[in-house]
C-alpha cells in the first residue's frame, strides 16, 4: 500500500527526509554538489532565417524561472526557432513574411517579382513586334512598286561593270492629276508623257557618283526593238534629243539609247512624275533649299528669294524645272536638279521620319505609288539608291553634268573623249577624276 500523500512509490529512504516517523523532527538535510562541466563554446553559426519572436516558451529565455544561467552553461534546449513557421510576430517577420537576403524571397505568401525574367521577356516581345511590323511594311511596300519596264527588251547590251548603275528619269507625266492639280502645279495638259530630267547614279564602293543627262543632248538612235510590237528598226544613224528616245518608245528604247552612247550597262531603272514629286515633297513637310541667288520664271511658276527656306511641293517642282531663268538654260536646270534631289533624300532619311509611321507611311505611299521600276527592282535595291542619293549631299560622292564639248543645231555634243575615261573609270568602280559641265 502507498502510503504517500503524493502517490510517489519506492523506498523512502532513497528520498530526501524520512517523514514524520521519527518522535524527533528530523534534521536538515542538504542536496549534495554535483560539480558541472562547463559547455565547450560552440561556434556560433549564422542562421539560415533570422530567429523568429514566436513558437517558443519565454519561460525558458532566462534558464527558467527567472534565474539566468551561468556563463559557458549550455542547458541543451531547443530555443525554439521557427523557420517559415509561426503567426507572424511583433517584427512582421513570422511565417508568409520576408525572407532576408535580398535574394527573392517571399512577400505575403507570394514569390517577389523576377525583374532579370521580366526585362528579358519584354525584349522578346519587342523584337517580335518589331519583326512583325517591319515583315508586314515590306510586304506593303512591294506590293505598291508598279514593275512596268523589261529591260530584258532591250538589245546589244555593254557588259556590267563593278557597282551598279541606276538610271532616274523625272517625267512631265500628269497621270493621275485633277485639272485643279495640273493648273495649280502649272504643268499644263498635254497628253502623254516626256522626260524632264535624266540622271545616272552609280552606287559603288568609292562613293556614289551622280551624272545628269541634260534632255537636249545630242545622241543617235540605235537599232532597237519595239517595247510593245516587237519588231526590230534598223538604226539610220539619226541625231535626236536624248529625249526624243523616251517619246519615241519608252523607258526601254531610252535605256537603248544611253547604253549605245555612253557604253555603260543600266542595271535598274527608276521613273517618277510630276504629281507623284510634289506629293512625296508635301507628305514630310518640305525641303530645305539654299538659294543662293533669287530668280523668277513664269513658265514653272517660280518665284523665289534668295536665301535659306522650306519649299512645299508645289514650289519645289517649280524649282526642278526652271531653265529659262538661267544663262545656262538646261545645264543649270539639272544642277539645280542634283542639289534638289540630294536634299529630299537627306532629309527623308532621318529619325523623324523613319521612326514616325505617321510620317513615314504618308511618304513611302506618296513615292511608291508614283514610281515605274523596272521588273528586277526589289525593295532592297531601291533603297541603296536612295541612300546613295543621300551620300551625293554627304560628301561621300561626286555630282556632276555629262562632259560637254558643244553644239550643233542647238543641241548639246558630249565629250566623247572624257565620257569614255569617266565610263571606263565607273566600270572599274575607281574614284571619279573626270570633270562636267
């Protein structure tokens, strides 16, 4: 039987006291010293989570009951940190709070923004807009070149030589033009079309090189074959305006010409009118011209101060075509023409302009849908010209008339001797040293 209040078991006398069964009381009695080996120190190691402020009895903070533990003691119990565990704490930091570090830990449950994924997911859908856009402009753009010409008509062709050889042709064509537009561009109501500037551009690895063909020269019409009938006429040895030939029978019989005279190979053709001119001038907000002497015609329409100023379409084909002002009638039209041209390229190839689709798409249609290519010009191709065009006003390349030795009938006579020497030098794609008029 247990005859212990506490219902404690075992022999007495292995306790503290021996109770009240003793007459005498019994005498204190002290617990023996148990000596304690101190703690080795152990090395503190940081921890992987800061401790949290919960999950844990503060009763044991200060060794239990209140009474500090001895410098060195190691008590062996768990101080009760909790990691990503607990309710959240005085802190903040409890379980679902921020896991320090600073390496993308857990905000409120969730995981922290990935910024290194986001940036380079946003360039992935850049680029592909970016792709998209340019693939579908192109498209667009193609599909408006109107590929009327087949060089492949015309015969006895000289060999290509390094570069390539563009031949530009701004015609009085009034092909799509209202009689409001033909009146107020004052460019009058004759049926069908005639040249009124020629230039060659050669694009090649010694900068471009641009050479206008002034309409009055004096040229001789080869054998050639009929762009539309076919049939083969036998050349005379006729002495014609270089732009008689484009009147005769078209861009083909005129690239006939230019080739029979001057023994350069074209490799593309390029046509524009006059509505098509005054548009493209008009859609990016005009050009910048630098007058330097003031002149007026009444027959184009110009009118013009000297001195710098932004000319609208209207003015600048004005400008283009002005001769009568001139001393040198034609030979400074075309000067005036290269000066222009240059300028339009210049300033149609900037920022503003690529990278304004309400810029750029207004000009691209206005040139596009008035230009007449041949039918091996790509997108591609008509590009580097215009840049090469660009280049002329740079300082990269040459401007410069046909060498010209005189006249007869009042037609212009080349200098065959420097136009050989210029031909020989733009097959060899070597630096220009011949000089025009």
């Amino acid at each position: 039987m247990n005859d212990w209040p506490d219902r404690r078991t075992g022999d007495r006398s292995e306790r503290y006291g021996r109770g009240s069964a003793s007459p005498q009381p019994e005498g204190a009695r002290s617990m023996p010293h148990i000596q304690r080996r101190p703690a080795q120190p152990r090395t503190p190691q940081r921890p992987q989570v800061p401790p949290q402020s919960q999950g844990y009895d503060d009763r044991y903070q200060d060794g239990g009951y209140g009474n500090s533990p001895e410098p060195g003691y190691d008590s062996g119990y768990n101080t009760g940190q909790v990691y990503g565990a607990g309710s959240g704490g005085s802190d903040g930091r409890g379980g679902g709070g921020r896991r320090g570090g600073g390496d993308g830990g857990y905000v409120q449950g969730r995981p922290a923004p990935d910024w290194r994924r986001r940036i380079k997911l946003g360039a992935l859908i850049l680029v592909v807009t970016v792709l998209a856009v340019s693939i579908s402009t192109y498209f667009w753009a193609d599909s408006k070149l109107k590929r009327e010409v087949d060089l492949s008509k015309v015969i006895e062709r000289p060999e290509s030589g390094d570069g390539t050889n563009y031949l530009i042709v701004g015609s009085d064509s009034r092909e799509g033009m209202s009689a409001e537009e033909k009146k107020r561009l004052r460019t009058g109501s004759a049926e069908g079309k005639r040249t009124d500037s020629m230039m060659i551009l050669h694009d090649g690895s010694n900068g471009p090189t641009l050479i206008s063909l002034p309409r009055d020269s004096n040229v001789e019409i080869p054998t050639f074959v009929g762009s539309e009938s076919g049939k083969k006429f036998e050349g005379t040895g006729r002495q014609v305006k270089l732009n008689a030939a484009y009147a005769e029978d078209g861009p083909e019989l005129l690239v006939r010409t230019v080739e029979f005279n001057t023994g350069l190979h074209i490799d593309h053709y390029v046509e524009i009118g006059f509505g098509g001119f005054a548009k493209i001038v008009d859609a990016i907000g005009g050009v910048e011209m630098d007058i330097p002497k003031a002149f007026k015609d009444k027959k184009s329409g110009a009118d013009f101060q000297a001195g710098k100023q932004t000319l609208n379409g209207e003015q600048s084909l004005a400008f283009v075509r002005t001769r009568y002002a001139f001393a040198g009638s034609d030979l400074d039209r075309t000067k005036n023409q290269q000066k222009f041209l240059a300028a339009l390229a210049s300033q149609t190839a900037t920022p503003s302009t690529i990278l304004n689709p309400f810029k750029l798409y207004p000009t691209m249609g206005a040139g596009l849908d008035t230009l007449i290519v041949d039918k091996d010009m790509s997108l591609w191709a008509l590009g580097n010209m215009f840049f090469a065009m660009k280049g002329v006003t740079g300082g990269e390349g040459t401007s410069m008339n046909m060498p010209i030795s005189g006249s007869v009938g009042g037609n212009l006579v080349w200098d065959k001797a420097k136009v050989k020497q210029l031909v020989q030098q733009l097959n060899n794609d070597e630096k220009v040293t011949v000089k025009g008029n």
